[in-house]
C-alpha cells in the first residue's frame, strides 16, 4: 500500500499533508484573529469582547466565510500538481446545492435520531427560548460561520487528503483520512483520548459517505447541519442557542460535556451510517463489473 512503503513518493505524500493541515490552521487564524484584532483597535474594546460581537455579526461571517474559502481554495491549488484541478480532483461535482441541501438534509435526520432518546430519557433538557429578531441573528450569524467551518474541513480532510490517500487503495484512504481526522480534533479542548473512538468513527463516516456520494458536496452539507445544529440549534449549556440544552447528569452514554455525537446512540447510528456508505460504494463498483 503507498502509504505504509517507505518511499520517496510516501514520504512526499504525508509532508504535502502536513503541509495542507498547517496551511488550514494558518488561515483559520489569520481569518478570524484579524478581524477581531482590527475590531478591538478600532472600538477599544478587549479582544475577547471584540471576537464575541465577530461570532454574532451576520456581515462579519460573511466576509469571513468569503475570504477562508477563497484562501483555502488557492491553497489546495497550490499543493495540487499543475496538471489537477481543484474542482474536480478533491470532489466538486455537478448539481453542488442539491447535494449539499441533500447532505445538509440526511444530516438534520442524523442529529435528530441522535438526540431523540437522549431528550426522552431526560438525559438532556430543553429550554426554549423566544425566536425574537436577536436569537434570529445569532442563528443566521451561526449558519455563516459553520459553512466556513465545514466547507473548509471537507475541502481539507474528505478532499486533498482522502484523495491523496486514496491513490492505492480507497477503503485505506477513508481510515488514514479518518485517523488523521480524529487527531486534529483533539486540539478542542472538549475532547479526550476516549473521545478519539467517536471521532475516528466520525472520521469514517464522512469518508465513507464521499467515497459513497463520489462528491464532496453531500458531507459538506451534513457536516454543516452537524455542527450548526449542535451548536446554533441545540447548544449544550451555550447562551448563544436557540434551543438551549442542559445535561442532567454525565455519564459514559450520553456523550457528558462532549456532545451528543459522542453518545452510545451517536457511536451505535455512525457505525451503522458507516456500514450503509460502504455497502453503497461496494454495490456501485459491483453493478459496473
């Protein structure tokens, strides 16, 4: 397998991702410490207050969306060989908003199934607030910043790395993509070494689901609804959600602090999600032998 020989062309590969990874980070900071350092300046303001008003402001995550993708975009660019492009080597395909509305729609049926035994056990408790004009704001500004956050993330991990893993062997390149995805994730300091088996599951999940879809559009919207409606929706002790959630006691199956993904009903529907992808992608090369 080309990944685990030790050549000059492994060897390249792993440095290129590397590379890719701090390239991410790098704009992901630049992107949004700058604004929030020219906000401070300018209204004198701490830059924790400055970076606050930043996540709530509907324009901001616009530019801020605008600008990380475009940089991410002639990033990705730059890492390819002059004779690949962009779009159609890391997974863009036709029909891009059916396939994330698609994506974004099996993603808000995901979650939901998800949360659902964790609300009527009681394990999570709902406290809804008024849909007023700011919580609207907060929610669209929310929207905004997990495009950014989740377009970015496939364009990196289920498109330049799962492709260039994926040269040799495609199921390998989902588990290398995945692993790798796990381990950058653990930089959030919400999750633990445990946490690794859920987000190597997840990991999985995505890769097989690019694999399945041949498209890097479907997981970017079921990562978008992942992550906004965890967070935006459904925000776990978080002022800034809608429909805020509050864990009655943390325990081993319902996720605690680290969210529902990280739950035994999240672990069993992954598992099961990952398994449905595969099998769609083996029966697609089996209808075409």
């Amino acid at each position: 397998m080309l990944l685990l020989k030790n050549s000059n062309n492994a060897n390249r590969i792993w440095r290129m991702i590397i590379v890719a990874i701090i390239g991410y980070i790098v704009i992901s900071i630049v992107t949004v410490v700058t604004p929030g350092l020219l906000f401070s300046f300018i209204t004198k303001v701490s830059f924790n207050a400055a970076l606050d008003v930043i996540m709530q402001s509907i324009l901001a995550q616009i530019f801020i969306m605008i600008v990380t993708l475009i940089l991410i975009y002639y990033w990705i660019k730059l890492l390819l060989d002059k004779e690949e492009t962009v779009i159609y080597t890391i997974g863009f395909t036709g029909r891009y908003f059916l396939k994330v509305l698609s994506g974004f729609t099996f993603g808000s049926i995901f979650i939901l199934l998800v949360l659902a035994p964790l609300y009527l056990s009681h394990s999570y408790v709902l406290e809804y607030r008024v849909l007023d004009d700011k919580v609207v704001s907060v929610l669209i500004a929310g929207l905004f910043n997990y495009v950014t956050v989740a377009f970015a993330e496939e364009i990196i991990f289920r498109g330049y790395i799962q492709y260039q893993t994926s040269k040799k062997n495609k199921v390998i390149g989902c588990i290398i993509t995945a692993m790798i995805f796990a381990l950058f994730h653990l930089m959030n300091s919400s999750y633990s070494y445990l946490s690794l088996i859920y987000l190597f599951v997840g990991g999985m999940m995505f890769s097989t689901m690019r694999l399945a879809t041949k498209s890097l559009m479907f997981p970017m919207g079921f990562h978008l609804a992942w992550n906004w409606l965890l967070s935006s929706i459904f925000g776990i002790d978080s002022d800034r959600a809608w429909l805020r959630t509050t864990i009655s006691k943390d325990t081993w199956w319902n996720g605690g602090g680290i969210g529902a993904e990280s739950s035994i009903f999240g672990l069993i529907i992954m598992i099961l999600a990952t398994g449905g992808f595969m099998y769609a992608y083996f029966h697609s090369i089996g209808k075409k032998e």
